[in-house]
C-alpha cells in the first residue's frame, strides 16, 4: 500500500471502536467501523443476536414454558458477552499496539478516559450477561430435568 493511500485512509480511534462494540456490538458494528463492510465475521454477529432477540419475544408471548426461547434467548446473552468482551480488549490495547494494528503504524491522539469509562461500562455489563445467561440457562436445564423425572416416575 502505499503511503499517499495509507495517509488518506482515516485513523481508527480506540475510543469510538470500544463504544461501538459497548452500545451495538452484538450487531457486529465495531468490526464494520475497523475492518469495513468485507469483514465476513461482521455480518455473521447480526443472526445470533436476532435469533436471541426472538427468543425474548416469544418469551414474552407465550410465556416461560416455550421451550424455543429457552434454545434461542442463550444467544443473546452469549452475543452482548463477546461484544463487550471485543470492548475491553480494544479499551485496554495500548495506544501504540492500536496504531499499530489498526492504523499502519500512524499516530493517533492518546486515547485518554473515554475508552476506560467505555471498559468499565463493557465490564459491568458483560458480567451481568454473562451470570444472567448462566442462570437462565442452569434454570432452564434442571426444570427441564425434573420434568424428564416426573414423567419416568409416574
């Protein structure tokens, strides 16, 4: 590449990539933002949310016993604890390694509070997805378990 195409492509800021995958990384939109539209793992991030999206509303419309949205909800708990997990690795990257990676090598302005407010806000969350999936998921497989029993026992 060389450096006229190299100095007209724009810096990639650590801050703006950590609250992208914050706010909508579960859709894949941080990847977008640093590795354009041809990143095949972005468009692959939209369907298991959707899918965990799904599983919410049916939820919501049948009640608790659909046992799809009991397969479908996981999903989506398991989407927000990448993105948010995508969040801290880009807030806590040193500034130095990100220009390296995501910006040839140029330099960047110092990415300052906003990216560790950003991790912060990605590590409160993240670990509330993540207890919150284990639960409904531990939940979901011992009801189901017991179910499996009383039908044997009777």
């Amino acid at each position: 590449m060389s450096s006229s195409v190299a100095s007209s492509t724009p810096l990639k800021s650590k801050t703006i990539a950590t609250w992208l995958a914050l706010s909508l990384g579960s859709l894949g939109l941080h990847r977008l933002y640093l590795y354009g539209f041809s990143d095949r793992l972005a468009w692959l991030h939209p369907w298991p949310t959707l899918l965990g999206l799904y599983g919410v509303q049916r939820m919501g419309e049948l009640g608790q016993d659909d046992k799809t949205a009991w397969v479908l909800i996981p999903f989506l708990g398991l989407m927000l604890v990448n993105a948010m997990i995508c969040g801290i690795v880009y807030g806590l990257t040193a500034d130095e390694k990100w220009d390296a990676i995501h910006n040839g090598g140029r330099s960047s302005k110092p990415s300052g509070w906003a990216a560790i407010i950003g991790v912060v806000a990605c590590v409160l969350i993240g670990g509330t997805c993540l207890m919150s999936t284990i639960a409904f998921s531990a939940q979901r497989y011992f009801e189901s378990q017991v179910e499996a029993a009383q039908e044997i026992s009777q």
